[in-house]
C-alpha cells in the first residue's frame, strides 16, 4: 500500500498505521467470541482494498471514514456483531479523548466533558427525529421559566426566575432529575417517588396496582406497607388456607414493575415494608434469598422501641394477624431480629425502617401524628416517609460549592436554601399526576426534600477526615443551618402563599408563624446530580479515588476524583504509576506509601471507614432532618451477622429512621470489584450508557452517566 496519512478529528495529520486497523477489527472480534485471528486480519486487508479505491492518488484519509469501510466490510462479510462491537470500540476511543466539540451540543455556560456529556445523553431536550434542540443554558432556563411561571405576578414569576437560573447554573442547587426531565413538557411529572396505601382487600390492592402502575409509566418509583394483608394460608371468604400472603403480593407488583418502564426503558424500584409483629415477618424476611427473586423491590422492616427493647431484652414478641387482630404465635424478638442480620448479611436486604422514630409528632418527625396518624411507608430508598399518595419532590444543595478558603459558607448556604425553598415548592406547584388522589395529596402536604451532593468532596477541601468526630460536629451543624434556613423560609412562604392546607391538623395548628410545607430536608442518593455536578454522591465518602471502567467495544477508561489529582499535582506527587497502584488497591490510597500519612487520612473511601462511623455521620445528618436518610453503611467482605445486627441497633439507639447495610461480595450482586479480581457475573446495565452498574446499598448506579435503580 502507498505510503499514506490519516487526518484526525482534531484536524491533526499522522502517518497510517495499518495495524491498529487490524487491532480494532480483532478486539471487536473478541468481544462477541471471536477467535480467528487470521480472518480478522484479512477482513482488515479488504478495509484496505477499498481504501485504496477510494483515495487512489494518496490524499489524506479521515480517520471516521476508515471506520466506515471497516463496518462496511463486517457488515457484508455477515459479521454484524462484530461490526456492532467495533462501532462501539470507536465510539468509546472518542469518548476517551474527552473532546467537547465532538459531542454535538454547544457549551454556552462552560461545562466539563463528563458533564456535557451526561447532560446531552439524559436531560438535553430533543425534537420527534432525537436530535438535540436544547443547549445546557438553555436547560437551566426551560427548568427556571417553567418553576417561576407558578408566581402570582410577572414581576415576581420574572424576579424568581432569575434567582433559580443562577443558584442552578452555578450548580450551587439543582432540583431532582425527574423535574430536569420534565419541566415544560405538557404532562409534567416532576416527582421521584410515592407511597401507596395497600388493604387487606382484594379489589383496592389491584386498584392500587393499577394507579401505581401509572405511576411508573410516567416516572416514579413507590413505597408500600403490606402488613394489613392477611397471612398466607389465612381463611378467605370463610374458607380456611386460601390466603396468598404478603409476598405473593410484593411478587406481583415487582412483577408489574418489569412490565411497565419508563419511558420504554427504565425500570422503576419499590419499597415493600412488613411491620415486626407480622405472622409472615420470617417468610418475608428470607424472601430474597433466591438470586434474582424480588429484583425490583427493596424490603424492609418495620421495627419500633417496644419491638427493639424485647429484643435486646431477649422478651418474647406476639405476631398479630391483621384480619382479626389475634395473636397467632409468640416468638422470642430477638429470633426476628438475628435473622434479620443473617439475611442482610448474605444478600443485603431486609433493612429497616424505623417507625418509631418517624412518628413522634414533632417538627422533625411527622408533624401529623396526633390527627392524621402514623406515617407506615417510605419511597424506594428510604429517605422520604410518606403518607399514602404522596411524592417525595427532591433538590440538591452541592455541599462543594460552599467551601472559601477552606471554610463552610454558612451564609451562603441559608442564601442558596431560602431560594432553594421557593424553587421546590413551585415544583410541587407545577406538578401534574396522573391519580387525582396524587395531586391531592401532594398539595395538601406539600412535602419537599431538600438534600445534598459533595460532602466528601467538602471535607476533603477542608482537610477534615470523614471519619472524625469534627466532621461528626460540622455535618450537625450544617443540617441545622439547613434546617433552620429552609424553615424560616417556608414560613416566609406562607405569609406570602398561605400555609399547608392541613396545617391545622398539625403541630403548627396554632402557631403564629406556620410552615408552607410539612417537612423540608431529606439527603437521597444523588447519584446523577453528583455527576452532573462532578462531585460526590450525596453525603457518602468517596467510593473510590480511581478505579476503571469496563465500557462498550473492550475499552477501560480511569475515573479518578479530580479534587484528588489536584492535591496530588499541587504536591507534585502525581504519576500515571500512582493512580494505577490506587485502582489495583481497590480504589484507596492507604498503605501506598508514596501518599503522605496526612492525604491517606483524608482521602479515605468508603470500605476504608468502620461501619460505626459511617452510622454516626448518618445519625449527625439525622438530627435536624424532618425527612430521613439514605445512606448505605460499608461493612468488609469478613463481617458477621453479629456486627450487622449491633448496627441495625445502634442506628436505632441513634436515632436514624431507617439502615441500609451493604456487606463487601454479598452473595453474587456486587457488579463491580477494584483492583484485579474483576470476576463478578453482571447483572445489571444503565439503560443509557449500556455499562455494568455499580451496586450501593439498595442501589444500582452507572457511574458514567449518574443512573440510579433508586432515583427513579
């Protein structure tokens, strides 16, 4: 072949290398179980032939039409996986080189890559064809104009409008995903999650399917409490042993849930709750034993300080059938709660949701206690309880954007959430559901979820380590300045809009100054405004420093925290050598000794932290949130169900309204491992970017694009 030159995207010109012609073709052949070397190097020497065809005189050769005729020859050779695969090989290669003017969106506000990125395969807006018509700042304001347009003047809806479009477009605040998607289409769901109410009734539990199914068809994961369906084997219509049974019911919906996507493709999560004194509770405690039963669907139970006092006390507990309010056996509580260890232990679930802790019928738990009863059920993760049909309607606060001179910004914090506020309660506002129960619920409540991205990131730009007791201290005070703020703001609200609609049946009921909404904070998992963001997932530790990637077409592409490879330069410390010695260790940098003491206390990950710690800051964060929490507590591969049992009690002595733990190599479901010992089955893809997703908790998270089973 005549001696040739190839011209780069970058409009660069480099001599051609037939053999990455050929390497390309047989990593795309591998891929798909391909192992005929020598064919794929005479697939390549027909790429060749039409090369030469078409550039006979010895022009320069772009570099994307050199993929062109490599697909053409597969395609027509009938090797069409191959050619899938080596599409994706060369897209991935693009991806890699991180070149913004590749992608095909206008950065008008100054965007990194990755977040360009994320923003044009998720939020960007589309015409009927797919194409992209939205550019980022255009985003921000579609969201902003949409939340302002619920104001009662122009001057105000134009005034707030503006204070939206700044908080959001210097990602000091972004509301939930669901409202980036949704605000200004016509049907504008904008909610996360719901709750559902579920009754030993045969009709109203297929009327709920139905509703809840809706639901999820527009967006939206849902919460249940099964405890007032009878027990299986129970009598129906007289007629002893007919009763399914809770589970059998939980199938059904997490059956449903598979059915239905979102938006064609994205599978919705469940909460399914059973209270303690259960006849069913062993049943449903094992009920995930099974790999892959129940795959949509996080358990939990249902515990309170009567039901954790026996079991400490080793006292025997009554297991109440919900029909007829009889006792039907009486068990040691401590049995219940030991297998509640031993199955999270091996599979990660039950967790618990503490129902004690939610109803106390103060401003920090539920409020409505006294009129509207207790609060029995939680959204998919969690960290919002919720009365029946109601929606949980999230926003960020990024904790990382915060931080001057190595300080906490209190005052800019109380600024950004006094807007952050109004901004959720618009969006509530503006919502549309598609269940009038729904509507009606959401606005008598109106319940909003303040939380936040970048904690990790914030302390570790503070020189705080994540495990100390002063970062114990200031995340209680961040919450309280939170807290305090978002109330105070609320209240403003109020004068101005009036206050809940049933707020007289609250705490507030005669109060001179009474709150626009009912509860205000929460901390979710965050995982797409973090990456959006670029920062840290919610108030978690980092996950890892650096780890790789297995993408599309073969590649491996290093993700490294960017806050962590400044401090390495600003040391001059940084080396290609080093990042790959932190990813062959798991992600951490303890016990590498080219780190200094000082960064490996800092820069802990979070299988670096005791799962106590990881509680406490739980707990810090807990003590002025009125919502709950989601946060997932890293337990070693060598932990024993004891040391997860002592953590479901010590998070309930603490406070904290419910615990995910999450043992290292649970079972089969961890996607991704560090370092070199990669070998577990996948059994999750992000519907987005088609990579494994990472298991969390309860969670399963893309961490290219920020797609979470939880956030849904």
């Amino acid at each position: 072949m005549k001696s040739r030159v190839v011209l780069k995207e970058s409009g660069e010109k480099e001599p051609f290398d037939p053999g990455k012609l050929f390497v390309g073709i047989w990593k795309a052949a591998l891929d798909v179980g391909g192992k005929d070397k020598k064919l794929a190097k005479k697939l390549g020497l027909q790429v060749l032939t039409l090369v030469n065809k078409h550039y006979p005189n010895g022009e320069a050769i772009p570099t994307f039409e050199i993929g062109e005729f490599a697909e053409k020859v597969l395609v027509e050779n009938g090797h069409t996986k191959t050619a899938k695969a080596f599409i994706l090989y060369r897209e991935n290669k693009r991806h890699a080189r991180q070149d913004k003017s590749k992608l095909g969106v206008e950065d008008d506000i100054g965007l990194s890559y990755n977040t360009l990125y994320i923003l044009k395969e998720r939020f960007l807006k589309r015409n009927e064809k797919g194409n992209i018509v939205e550019t980022p700042k255009k985003l921000v304001e579609r969201v902003a104009k949409f939340l302002a347009q619920a104001e009662k003047t122009k001057k105000l809806e134009q005034k707030w409008q503006e204070d939206f479009y700044k908080i959001m477009s210097s990602f000091e605040f972004l509301p939930g995903t669901r409202t980036l998607t949704n605000a200004g289409k016509r049907t504008p769901q904008l909610a996360n999650c719901f709750v559902w109410p579920v009754e030993d009734d045969i009709d109203e539990i297929f009327n709920i399917l139905h509703k809840s199914t809706l639901i999820k068809k527009h967006g939206g994961g849902c919460g249940y409490n099964f405890s007032r369906v009878r027990p299986e084997g129970d009598s129906v219509g007289g007629i002893p042993g007919l009763a399914a049974g809770p589970v059998k019911m939980i199938e059904m919906y997490d059956l449903m849930t598979s059915l239905f996507r979102q938006e064609g493709k994205y599978e919705s999560g469940n909460m399914a709750i059973l209270n303690a004194n259960h006849p069913d509770v062993f049943n449903f405690i094992s009920s995930k034993q099974t790999d892959g039963y129940l795959s949509k669907t996080n358990i939990s139970i249902g515990i309170t300080d009567q039901f954790m006092k026996a079991a400490l006390r080793n006292q025997d507990w009554e297991l109440i059938n919900p029909r007829t309010g009889e006792i039907v056996n009486t068990v040691k509580a401590k049995s219940i709660l030991q297998l509640m260890a031993q199955m999270a232990w091996a599979t990660g679930d039950p967790g618990i949701i503490n129902l004690s802790a939610m109803n106390k019928g103060t401003a920090l738990a539920n409020p409505l206690l006294k009129k509207r009863g207790m609060i029995e059920a939680t959204n998919p993760c969690g960290e919002v309880p919720l009365y029946p049909y109601e929606s949980c309607n999230l926003g960020y606060v990024n904790f990382s954007k915060f931080i001057v001179n190595n300080r906490f910004d209190f005052k800019r914090l109380s600024d950004v959430m006094a807007i952050a506020v109004r901004l959720m309660d618009n969006v509530i506002e503006s919502s549309w559901f598609p269940i009038p129960q729904v509507t009606e619920s959401v606005r008598a409540h109106r319940r909003i979820g303040i939380g936040a991205v970048g904690w990790a990131e914030a302390l570790a730009k503070m020189g705080i380590a994540y495990d100390s007791t002063e970062a114990f201290k200031l995340a209680g005070k961040v919450a309280r300045v939170m807290y305090k703020s978002a109330f105070e703001a609320s209240c403003d609200l109020s004068e101005e809009k009036g206050p809940f609609p049933l707020v007289n049946d609250s705490i507030w009921a005669h109060t001179k100054r009474k709150p626009r909404n009912v509860a205000l904070l929460t901390f979710p998992p965050s995982s797409s405004n973090a990456v959006i963001c670029e920062t840290s997932f919610g108030i978690e530790p980092y996950f890892a420093l650096a780890y790789e990637q297995n993408v599309l077409g073969g590649m491996r592409l290093k993700n490294i925290v960017p806050f962590f490879v400044e401090e390495l330069k600003r040391r001059k410390i940084y080396s290609e050598g080093l990042i790959q010695k932190v990813i062959e260790n798991h992600g951490s940098v303890q016990g590498i000794d080219e780190v200094p003491p000082d960064m490996q206390k800092i820069f802990r990950v979070a299988h670096d932290i005791k799962w106590q710690d990881h509680i406490k800051m739980q707990a810090a964060f807990q003590k002025w949130t009125d919502n709950a929490i989601t946060k997932t507590i890293n337990l070693p591969s060598n932990a024993t169900p004891t040391d997860i049992e002592e953590a479901f009690v010590m998070a309930w002595k603490l406070g904290c309204k419910g615990l995910t733990v999450y043992r290292d190599q649970t079972k089969n479901n961890q996607v991704i491992n560090f370092g070199k010992d990669n070998k577990k089955d996948v059994l999750r893809k992000c519907p987005t970017c088609d990579l494994k997703l990472v298991r969390d908790g309860k969670c399963y998270k893309c961490k290219k694009c920020g797609f979470s089973t939880c956030e849904l």
